[in-house]
C-alpha cells in the first residue's frame, strides 16, 4: 500500500511546485488524472504536466469547439496554445506550453 501512497505524494508536491495558484477545483481534478492507470509509467512531475495541459486544452480553451467545427488535434492544440499558456501564467506556472512541447 506504500508504493501507490508514495506516488500520490509525488504527484501532488509536483502539482504544488508547478501550479501554485492554481484553484482547488482544477487542482483536484489534474491530480485524478495524474494518477489515473495509464499514468503509473510516466514520472509524477511528467504525469502531472501531461494532466494538466490536457485539463487546461478541454476546460478552459477552445479546443473541443475547435474539434467540433472540425481541425484535427494538432491544429486545434496550436490554435489553443495561446489560452493554455494564459492559465498556466494565471496560476504562477513554473513551466509554460512552447510550440516544439511533444504530449
């Protein structure tokens, strides 16, 4: 039982180091996600950063909007790049999405 308590913490000192006004909501939210089975491979601060640009691109972008009119996903995420990185400065984001960042 160590081991998945272990990475729990990881994930949420990852999630405090690099979102620190991030609010609650988003924050419970982005560490579900870190923690999620498909996950466990990757290293916490990098789990925490995947779930975190895929939760800013769907909640607080135009993305599925984007998706919906019809641009595939790597256009839309270029559309988006600009708002994600809007909220990643609003929450003092320690790291910011760049246009050569691989998800």
């Amino acid at each position: 039982m160590s081991a998945p308590t272990g990475r729990r913490r990881a994930i949420a000192k990852a999630l405090t180091a690099l979102l620190p006004l991030a609010p609650y909501a988003d924050m419970e939210k982005i560490r579900a996600d870190a923690g999620a089975v498909h996950m466990k491979s990757l290293p916490p601060t990098i789990a925490v950063w995947l779930a975190t640009i895929a939760h800013i691109r769907h909640v607080h972008t135009d993305y599925e909007k984007l998706l919906a009119e019809g641009y595939d996903r790597d256009s839309a995420r270029f559309f988006v790049m600009e708002q994600t990185n809007i909220v990643l400065t609003r929450w003092r984001a320690t790291r910011l999405l760049k246009d050569n960042d691989e998800e």
